[in-house]
C-alpha cells in the first residue's frame, strides 16, 4: 500500500479513541481530509470537528464519503460493526491502528516508550523535554498533554516520540530507533494468557529496536531477558542501559519533597549527572518516568538547562494526578489509574504530599478480565485509602463473565470503611462524604463525574 503520507482521504472507526485521534490529527496536519465514526459524542470529538475533521456518531455504511483511500480501526470496534464489514467486503485498504503507528515509526527516527505503566507521562515529558530543547519531534500521546492541549504534537524533525502500547501486541509493529522499557507487570491477561507472554512480548519488542539504536530498561526488568539475547542486542550495535535505585547505569537518588515539588538527584554511570532536579509531578514513579525523559534528552543533545527548565515547568496530563481542586481545606485530584500498581503510586502520592490528611478513593474497575485477574492486588491497593467508594465495572470491549463484579474486590476489602455504589448512586453517596483529599481512580467513564463532582464541591451540596 501508498505510504501514509500519500493518502489524501482517510477514515478511522473508533476516531474519538485516545490513540486513533492523536493519528487523526497528524493525518489532517498533512493535509489529508479526515473523516471518521465514533459512537458517542465526547469533548475530544468536539474537538476533532472543530479542527476541520468530519464526524458522525451512527453506525451506518450509508454516512461513509466516497473516494476513501484508507481505513485506520482500533482493536476496540467489534468484529461485526456494519461498517468495518463494510469497508472489508468492498475490498478497502483497512488497516489497525498500530499498523499506521509502525508505519510512521519505519519512516523516522522514533522514540518508543513501552511499559505496563508510565507510558503516557514518560512519553509525554519525553516530547515536551525534547521540544523545549530545539528539537521540533512529532509526538503521538495517550493523553491531552495541559502544555500542548492536545494528544499530538506536530514537528518537522526526524524525531518522532510513539507510546509503545501492548495490548493486542500492538508495540510489535514498532522499529524504533530508541525504545525503553518502564515495567513489565502482567495486564491485558486476556490477550496474552499468562504473565511468561507478557514477558515475551516484551523481549521481542526489544528485538525491534534497529541496528546501532539504544534501548533503555529499568533495572529491575533486566532479568528478564537472557545473557543470549542481551547479546544478541549488542551484537546489532544496539546500546543497552539501566535505571533504577541501584545496580544501575542510570541511578535516582536522594528523593526528597520540597514545598511540594519532588526532587532528585539524577546520576549517569558516565559521569554525566544532576543534581537537585525539581520535578513538577508527584510520586516516586514520576520520578522515574522523569529519569527516562532526562536520559533520552541528553542521548538527544538537549542541554542540562533546558532538561531542568522544561521539567520544573511541565504542567502535565489530563486524567494523570491532575488536581481539579486545590483549596485550603479541600483536594480533589482525578487519575487514570486501572491497575494495582498504579492505584498504589497514586494512593502514595497523594499520602506524600498530603501528610496526615484523610484520604478517600472512588475506584471504577476497568474491565471484568482485569477484575478477574487483579481483584487481590486492587483490594491490597485501595486499603492503603481512608475510605474506598467502590463502583460497578465499567466493561469497555467485553462482555460480562459469570460470578465476575464489584463484589470481588469488595469482599476482599480489610478496611471497614468502605462503600459499594453504582453510577446513579454515586452522587448521593458523596453527599455524606467529609474527607481533606478525594481521588476519582480508573479508566472508565469515571471522568463524566469530575465536572459534576467539582460543581457540587464548589457552589454547595
């Protein structure tokens, strides 16, 4: 098929997705005319209109343009939706999202930013680090970055910075030419089976970084992979380094708060270091993901200056511990998180930041095979909460599975302190709330809730 760049009119089934969109928008940057479906009408297909793409929100063959020269979907359409059969049996080029993104990342020099955590913020500080150095990247997101209000920069450099997602394997269509690898916990069990395919989907992402390219792990993942294929790496003049608290090429030491900004001291085993690095986010993972941003920067030209000015100054991500209220006497912050691990970092954070103060969680489970194969560690993380509002599952792609609910994890729950609500009951449930710090958690339709959840705090129950 054409390269990307010769389509001139393009259609994307599932545009209002995160990732679809970020694609959207690169395409209606080149000038292609944009057209897509969604099946709900959101602020970020608001947003795609207003930019000039055309959208509309029934699934009907009827409302596709003519003359439509590619087809980009997302794994998230069903495989009976009218109108990708449609496309199919009229014999379109239709292609997934990750096909376009490996197609973009062959026709540049692409940073990949892989892990079960951390890919949104690391690759979006990585772009915003790199931008601000003088390097013009283009940056596909996995959210609105506050400093950019939108999920793709655009750049006329070689440089592209791509979020290596692995789900449905999607990292494996990737060549990039810098890659790093933040975590490797099991998710997405549903695809992969067990937690060894996880581990092996990783390894062979590693396998696609390009000849004389650079792969960046964190330490502790390093077991993972064979002195055989650590080797064959090498073998290839591919760069392999670590990060981590110790035992690494790249070490992060002396975390510290000061007036309620995280810094850290960033050591390369090369002599090449900074200390008293300010960072403008909360959490030890943060710092991490920072860690990633700053090595890249430097492997990239950028100077110590512009390192510390672009980190100190980057106003993050929406949905990523984004605070929609800062009051004397009240927090509320909104986060992404959808897995233990990061229930946990955002939990820690707010505790860091927030000492002494009661912390409640609202948590909405992201599908019912995460619910499934996590409900122990959720039930661990959200203990870690004052109090725990728990809502019904939100199911995404899937359909429901037998014996699978709330209930699981609710059950499981060792703090007293809890409460087990539904989409229409939250609001109520909240009106009995007295807590210093709220957390809206998961990845669902969660988000619909953070206006009215501001409105309320605002202006009075």
């Amino acid at each position: 098929m054409k390269s990307l760049n010769d389509i001139r009119k393009v259609y994307f089934l599932g545009i209002g997705g995160i990732g679809m969109s970020a694609i959207a928008r690169y395409c209606l940057a080149k000038g292609m005319e944009v057209y897509g479906y969604d099946r709900t009408r959101t602020v970020l297909t608001e947003a795609l209109e207003s930019e000039g793409m055309k959208i509309h929100y029934t699934e009907s063959p009827e409302l596709i343009p003519s003359g439509i020269e590619l087809v980009i979907y997302t794994p998230a359409v069903p495989a009976d939706h009218k109108e990708l059969i449609y496309f199919r049996e009229h014999r379109y080029t239709v292609i997934k999202r990750s096909e376009a993104l490996g197609m973009l990342s062959a026709e540049s020099k692409s940073i990949a930013i892989a892990g079960t955590h951390g890919k949104t913020t690391t690759s979006t500080l990585t772009a915003h680090v790199l931008k601000q150095g003088g390097i013009d990247i283009s940056a596909f997101l996995g959210g609105i970055a506050v400093d950019y209000h939108s999920n793709y920069l655009t750049g006329r450099s070689e440089w592209m910075v791509l979020e290596a997602d692995e789900y449905d394997r999607s990292f494996l269509r990737l060549s990039p030419y810098f890659a790093a690898i933040l975590s490797m916990d099991p998710d997405h069990l549903d695809i992969y089976g067990d937690s060894n395919q996880v581990y092996e989907g990783y390894r062979e992402f590693a396998s696609k970084v390009r000849d004389g390219g650079y792969l960046l792990l964190k330490s502790d993942l390093i077991r993972y992979f064979s002195e055989q294929e650590l080797a064959d790496l090498t073998a290839r003049g591919i760069t392999v380094k670590t990060f981590g608290y110790s035992d690494a090429d790249i070490l992060i030491a002396d975390i510290r708060v000061e007036q309620g900004k995280y810094v850290f001291d960033y050591l390369q085993s090369d002599g090449k270091s900074l200390a008293g690095v300010v960072l403008n986010l909360p959490g030890r993972h943060n710092v991490e993901n920072a860690t990633v941003a700053i090595n890249i920067a430097l492997r990239c030209g950028v100077s110590e200056e512009n390192i510390r000015k672009a980190l100190a100054e980057f106003r993050g991500i929406q949905r990523r511990f984004e605070k929609i209220i800062e009051a004397p006497d009240f927090v509320y912050i909104d986060d992404y998180a959808h897995h233990p691990t990061e229930l946990k970092a955002a939990i820690d954070a707010a505790r860091t930041l927030y000492p002494g103060k009661k912390v409640t969680g609202i948590f909405q489970p992201h599908l019912y095979t995460r619910t499934r194969d996590f409900a122990d560690g959720f039930a661990k993380a959200l203990n870690r909460l004052d109090e725990i509002i728990l809502m019904d599952i939100y199911p995404a792609r899937e359909l429901p599975i037998e014996g699978v609910n709330s209930e699981m994890i609710f059950e499981k729950l060792k703090n007293k302190n809890k409460k087990l609500v539904s989409k229409a009951t939250l609001m109520d449930a909240l009106k009995e709330i007295k807590t210093d710090v709220l957390l809206t958690l998961g990845a669902g339709d969660i988000d619909t809730f953070v206006p009215k959840i501001k409105e309320k705090w605002t202006n009075g129950w």
